[in-house]
C-alpha cells in the first residue's frame, strides 16, 4: 500500500511540473460570476468578484477611487478621464499633462478588488491540516496593494465599457512570485497525507 502511495505521488509531481500557464492569454477573460476561477494550483476555486459588494461599499470604493485620481493628475484642471462605475466598477483616470504616477496596485479599485478576492481565498482554506500553509498561499499570491499580486482588468477607456473581472493568469513566472516551485503547495498537501496515513496505520 505504501509502494502505491508513493508510486502515485511521483505520477502527481511530474504532472504538475508540466503543468505551465498561457503566457498570452485570452484578454477578454471570463465575466464575473461566468465561472469558478482558479488562480493557481492549490489554491481555493472562488467566483467572488468586486461586484459583489453592495452598494454602499462600491460607492465608497469609487469615490475613494476619483478623488485619488485627482489627486495623481494635480487637480480638476488637468484631468481629461475620470469616471468610475459603480454598477460595474470599471474605471479610468487620464491626466492631461502627465501620466499618473501611482502604480496600477495603489489604485483604490484595485485594492479593493484584490483584497476581496484575498478574503474570498482565505475563506476558502477550510480548517484541515493544511490551513496554514493555504492562507500564506492566498496572502503570498494576491499581495495587495504592493508589486508583484495578479493584474487586474477593471480599468477601461469609456463608463459604459465592459471590464475583465477575472485576468487570467499572464506570466510563467508566477512562481517566483509566491516562493514556491508551480508544484511545491500540491507535494505539501499530498506529503501531509501521507504523513497522516503512515502514522495512523
């Protein structure tokens, strides 16, 4: 039994080292609620999307966001976009004179986006063994409001324009980002098994 156990767990890690991601993705990417979306292996499937706050938190989050693209642009004289939906929370923010500083991870939309979905993947690591090493995969994948988390796809060029709730993944070098090898959060979850099988038996 242990002979098949093991044997089972090689098959598993030479499959997820062959496992790669699009590095030229389908840029329309799924609408909100379409499907379950699964950012990276191991990791909680979630379907939440910014959307789904209510109304009152989306209307806080885009005030917060065009009064933070005033600021980046110098005030109401130089700015030539800045609208934020709050029906579908897509936005844009376009200066006149200059191109905003503050990169795309500090935009309040943005960071509210990211920290939803964060919240929505920490939920999601149940109260198994592996709960720990769950919640510092969401933490170290999603890394709101700092360099390095997903890219989001709310930001658009008219109001009335549909945005991309769920980016598909664009870089092989993913990976790197979370510290871990593309297959390293499945050989723990599956070693943590095993563990508990050869102790139990």
């Amino acid at each position: 039994m242990k002979f098949i156990l093991l044997l089972l767990f090689s098959v598993i890690v030479s499959f997820a080292k062959e496992t790669q991601f699009d590095p030229n993705p389908d840029e329309s990417g799924p609408v909100a609620g379409s499907t379950p979306y699964h950012p990276y292996i191991g990791l909680p499937v979630t379907t939440w999307s910014i959307i789904q706050l209510n109304e009152t938190e989306r209307t806080s989050v885009c005030n917060n966001q065009t009064s933070f693209c005033k600021d980046q642009c110098g005030g109401d004289n130089y700015i030539t976009t800045n609208f934020c939906n709050t029906a579908t929370m897509a936005w844009g923010c376009n200066c006149s004179n200059h191109i905003p500083s503050s990169p795309p991870y500090h935009w309040p939309v943005v960071v509210a986006e990211c920290r939803g979905k964060e919240s929505s993947c920490l939920a999601g690591c149940g109260d198994g063994v592996a709960k720990d090493i769950c919640r510092d995969a969401c933490s170290r994948y999603y890394k709101c409001d700092q360099a390095g988390g997903p890219q989001s796809g709310l930001r658009v060029d008219r109001p009335d324009q549909a945005p991309v709730y769920d980016v598909p993944v664009i870089s092989n070098s993913l990976a790197s980002t979370l510290s871990y090898e593309p297959y390293t959060f499945l050989n723990t979850l599956f070693v943590t098994n095993l563990m508990i099988y050869f102790n139990h038996f």
